[in-house]
C-alpha cells in the first residue's frame, strides 16, 4: 500500500476551524489486516488496559519491532509534516 501524501496546510485549517482533522490514510482492507494482528500476542511489547490507570475503559498495544510496514511508512512519512503542525500549535500557545 501507498501512503496518501499529508496535505499540511488542509489539516492546519481544519484544526483551526474544528479543533481536528480526520486523516484518511488507511483503506479498508489495510485496516482490516492490521486490526487481524491484534491476537497475535507475538506482534506486540506492551499491553495498557485502560482502567488500570483510570484512562477510561478498553484496552490498545504497542507494535512490537520490527513494525508492520504500513506501520513504519505512516510514520516516516507523517512525522516530518505532523511534527511541523504541533510546532506550529506551541508556538500560538506561546511555549517554547
């Protein structure tokens, strides 16, 4: 699969007339092979059960190393323009 290239300035203005952007990056098929993963106990380091820590109800895991590849490509390829945005975002909150 093929990242959809970020529109940066799409999600700027969509963070400031909402308050968030939704992203569509994942076709329904890629979803569905990752969330098929999720049993595998072996693809995962770590498990957060919310409710352990008060952080509501459910539960979510981390992908252990080496990352699913569409993993590895969303974040190589949304970090640098994400990055850019909540930069963005602290400097209008006036941190440094």
């Amino acid at each position: 699969m093929r990242m959809p290239a970020l529109d940066p300035d799409r999600v700027i203005q969509a963070l400031d007339d909402r308050g968030h952007a939704v992203l569509k990056l994942l076709d329904a098929e890629t979803c569905q092979s990752l969330a098929a993963l999720y049993d595998d106990e072996a693809r995962f380091r770590k498990r957060i059960v919310m409710e352990q820590r008060a952080y509501g109800q459910g539960e979510y895991k981390y992908f252990a190393y080496p990352l699913p590849s569409v993993v590895a490509e969303m974040r190589t390829v949304l970090y640098p323009p994400l990055a850019e945005i909540a930069n963005r975002w602290r400097q209008a909150l006036g941190e440094t």
